[in-house]
C-alpha cells in the first residue's frame, strides 16, 4: 500500500493543481494537502493603472468563467466612484452572468466531471437497441434512436481501433469504481459530443451584448452595447429575437438532456455520500433586482452556514474587516507584519516568496508552505464556496424558486437533504442550478424587452467618468458569483489611479492550504475518509475535487503587460 498518492495537475482544462493524499488503513484518505503551483501576479500588474481599466485586466485572468472578473471588477471601481448603473445595464450584466452560469455548469458536468463516473470504453459494449429504450423511457429528447446510438458506437470503434482516444484519452478506464451499465455509458457519451457542440451556441448571447467570448466588453456605468430596435447598426428586434431563440433551446437542453442524466447516473451511484467536507458555506449572493448594492435584492441570498446547520443563515459583510481576511502562513508570500496574520483584502499584500523544495522531489513540505494560493477565512472559519454553497442557502430560506426543484431531485433518487452534504449531493447542486439560472436568462430577457417597449434604451451612464470628479481617495468593494463561487474584488483609488488591488477567487476558498491554526481548507476536508478502491488509480480523488469545478486559471499570471517577468518560479 502507497502511503502517499499525488496527483498533478489535477484539473482537466483549467490550471495547475496537486493534490498529496496520506492512506491509512483499509486504503480510507487519512488526511490531504491541495497546493496550487501557479502563482496569480494580476493584483501587481493592475498597480498604478486608471481603475476604468482594470476589468480588461482582470478579466483575462481566466478563459473559462470569461465574464464574471470583468463584472466583479466594474461593480468594486462604481462602488468606490459612487456610479449607479442604469436599469437596462444591470440587466444585461444579470443576462450575461446567467447566461456564463449555465453555460459552464453544462460545461463543467459532461466535459470536466461527467468522465469520473462515466467510462467511455465500456460504451463499445452496450446494445444501441437498449440504449435507446434507456434514453426514450427518460427524455423526450429526439436524439435517441437505435440508428443515433449505432452511429456513435461506431465512432467510437474507430478511436480504439486506431489506439488514440482523442478527448477520452488518459481514463482510468474499467476501473472497479465505474457502476454505469454500458448502455447508459454510451447515451452519456453521445451527450457529452452534443453539449460539446451546443455549450458554443449559448455564449453567442455574449457577442451580442459584449462583442465577442471570451472576455465580453464591459463599461464602468453601464455595458458598451447600443439598443435600438429600428436600426440595423444597434441590438435590434432580429438580434433579440435571435436572443430569445437560444435561450429557449438552452432550457430546452437542460430539462431533456442534463437533468435526466444528471438523476440516471446519480442513480447508480446514491450509495456515493463521500466528500461533505467543511460543512461550513459561504455566498456573495447575486443577480440584483434593483441597485447592486441593495443586498435584500439579490434572487441569490448573502450569507454563511455553519457546521451544516440549515436553521440559522448568518449575514455576511464583506466590506467588515473583521470577516473576509487571507492569511498566507502556508502559501508562498508574505506579509511585511508576519504571515500568520490574516488581512482584510483592502489591506492585503501581494509579496511573493518561493521556499519550496528544488525540482525534481517526490513530495511537498506540507509542514512549511506548500501553496500559491493564501489562505481565506470568513470569521476565522474555513468556507466552501460554489454552487453547493448558493443552492443551500436558498434551501434553508425556503425560497420557492430552488426547494421545489432541489425536492423533486432529491425524491427521484429517494434521498433526503442529508445527502447533499456530499461529493454527488455537490454535483447535483450544480445541475438544480443550471436550471435555475437558465430560468434567470429568461427572466432577465424579459425585463430588458419590457424597458426596450417603452423606449429605454439607455445601457450606460458615464457621467462620472471625468476624474476631476473622483474623491481623492477611495475604496470599493464588487462582488459576484462565480460558476465556481464567491468572488470579491477589491479597490483603493487614489488620484485618480489604482493604489491597490486585491481578488479572492473561489478556488482560494476551496483549494487554499492549512492556516496557522491547523485548520484545513474544503478541499482538504472534503478528501478525508474516501476510501480508495486502486490507489494506483485514483479515481475517488478525481471525483470529489472535481466535484468543485477547480479553476487554478486565476493562478498563472507571472509577467507585466510589457512582457517582463515579475518573477521566477521553477513548477515540477
């Protein structure tokens, strides 16, 4: 028996991350360490820039979640500047964010964590025949006939035939931990080829108000978009019904293809309650009604749990200095007044320093600094963020727009709200979300139409974009969140230009090493007690921190806008 496994990198598409795990007996996770090997440099880079600049910046910290840094960054500089963005524009900032939520929960389940509980090569196995019954007895999907499925499997014969699996390379393949039978394998393998293409058509609402994806065009005031319906040069009545299209297919998709088979494969696997982790959950909340800064607003509640216990939602403040704080005793920085003191970002620091060991080791020194990223806390409290996070503070507020759809999942697999403290029960938040925030496009569709009728076509207010008209110095604070989480954005202005700037990104949250006390961070927590089916194979680790959708993107800027190195940092 190994007694330590590593896994590195770990994600499938986004950023570097290792994962140590120590077995104990009977190959059960006895305790984990999640280090992320790319440092995230955008806080030094933004520097002395003009602050109506910095969502351009920020933004392109990550190609995946291709909006919400631009969204947080325009919301922390109009905080600070005192901005209020007109209706329309919130509006369409609330689209767009719905829109990037359901398209990377689509994303995240077939493409980056569907494959942990799918194995694609048993799919040369299964009888079409049956798998159309299979896919007809669930769904009303029309791409579910013998001759569909035939096809597919013999796509499939041609990649093993000819020894290169392509995008199902480097599988654990026929691995005892795959429960699926093969016919359901290949309707999740003709699933995972059809959202590859579709998850391209609904970013296309991103072009229409941002110009392009990734990394939309935004405005501080507003978004840089004309409305008109009469002129061919604006968003016109075509553009929006095109608009309207796309979102009807979404909803579409979601309630016949990902919702049957986020509860067929669940199914199988409801005996999978590993992972619960911290139990402790964190929101920003989101998708303003009115102002953004009128948190009783937001259709996504602010808020904390802790220890699980869904009767008391706590308030969140991130603006108290005393709430959000990062400390860095683990991760490779420092601070000028010791690392094992946690700062609230608006006095955070961003001083790199590598002490790791020198290539080529076998493991990390987890007793020391082991980590990129820092350490959040919230109250001195280790927080999950993410989908999981929202979807139980909507549940434990009774709020009618998520319990019905989380009971209804829950009563097809015949489990309780217990179960959602889990690896799956993390899983299937994701999907109970995507259907919500499909709903939210359309929401949002229909309030933009109902402002378009009665001649609003005002997107952006730039009247304080003079700063002349700036005090000379201030602090703002823009949050959203993200696919993956809470994110939070914060800035000092002075003179008319960036003094300082600081982001928590959510995979900090979740993957941030140990802090000074001992404590660790969710993925840590969530590895512990997973038993280990092949340890030379491990699959379990994969499902539960994929599970969080890890984005370590945000960790892997290391030069200036110059092309000069900032630093150097030698990553095995």
């Amino acid at each position: 028996m190994a007694e330590k496994i590593v896994v590195d990198p770990i994600p499938r598409i986004e950023g570097h991350l290792r994962i140590e795990a120590k077995l104990g007996e009977n190959n059960v996770i006895e305790d984990a360490f999640s280090s992320g090997t790319m440092w995230r440099g955008i806080e030094i880079i933004l520097k002395g820039r003009d602050p109506r600049d910095a969502w351009a910046f920020a933004e392109r910290i990550c190609g995946v979640c291709t909006t919400v840094h631009a969204l947080a960054s325009v919301r922390c500089v109009e905080d600070a500047l005192g901005i209020e963005v007109p209706p329309n524009g919130r509006i369409i900032r609330n689209l767009m964010n719905a829109t990037q939520q359901t398209q990377d929960h689509l994303v995240h389940f077939y493409h980056l964590h569907a494959l942990d509980w799918v194995d694609v090569v048993s799919a040369l196995k299964a009888d079409p025949k049956q798998a159309s019954a299979i896919a007809q007895a669930i769904s009303p999907w029309p791409k579910s006939s013998v001759g569909y499925f035939k096809d597919l499997q013999q796509r499939l014969v041609g990649f093993v035939e000819s020894g290169q699996l392509g995008i199902f390379s480097n599988g654990y393949w026929g691995h005892s931990a795959y429960k699926l039978p093969a016919e359901v394998n290949l309707i999740a393998v003709a699933h995972y080829l059809e959202a590859l293409e579709f998850q391209k058509e609904i970013v296309k609402i991103h072009t229409v108000f941002g110009g392009k994806n990734p990394h939309p065009n935004y405005l501080v005031g507003g978004m840089a978009c004309a409305i008109d319906p009469n002129r061919n040069t604006a968003i016109n009545i075509e553009t929006l019904s095109m608009v309207r299209r796309i979102i009807d297919e979404t909803i579409t998709f979601i309630d016949q293809v990902y919702i049957p088979d986020l509860i067929a494969i669940a199914g199988f696997y409801k005996d999978w309650l590993y992972g619960g982790g911290l139990g402790n959950y964190l929101s920003y909340g989101d998708f303003p009604e009115q102002s953004v800064h009128d948190a009783s607003s937001l259709l996504w509640p602010r808020g904390a749990i802790l220890d699980k216990d869904l009767s008391t939602v706590h308030d969140v403040d991130p603006r108290d200095m005393n709430q959000v704080t990062e400390e860095v005793s683990h991760s490779w920085y420092t601070y000028a007044n010791g690392d094992e003191k946690g700062l609230h970002p608006w006095e955070g620091e961003t001083s790199p320093k590598y002490t790791g060991p020198k290539p080529p080791f076998e493991h990390l020194d987890t007793e020391k600094k082991y980590s990129w990223l820092k350490t959040p806390r919230w109250k001195d409290n280790p927080m999950e963020v993410g989908p999981l996070a929202r979807v139980l503070l909507q549940y434990a507020k009774n709020d009618p727009m998520i319990t019905e759809t989380v009971n209804a999942v829950l009563g097809k697999l015949e489990v309780g709200p217990e179960a959602l403290f889990s690896t799956l029960g993390r899983t299937a938040a994701r999907g109970i979300e995507c259907k919500q925030t499909a709903g939210f496009m359309r929401h949002f569709y229909d309030q933009l139409i109902e402002n378009v009728k009665t001649g609003d076509y005002r997107t952006a207010d730039t009247r304080l974009w003079d700063p002349s008209r700036w005090p000379k110095d201030a602090k703002g604070f823009g949050y959203t969140e993200a696919p993956r989480g809470a994110l939070g954005h914060w800035i000092h202005i002075r003179d008319g230009k960036i003094e300082d700037y600081q982001i928590v990104v959510p995979s900090t949250w979740n993957a941030s090493p140990r802090d000074s006390k001992g404590e660790v961070g969710a993925y840590e927590s969530a590895l512990r007690g997973t038993p280990m089916a092949d340890p030379e194979k491990p699959l379990e680790i994969l499902r539960t921190v994929h599970s969080f959708d890890p984005c370590l993107a945000c960790a892997s800027h290391v030069l200036d806008m110059n092309g000069e190195e900032i630093t150097r940092v030698t990553i095995v």
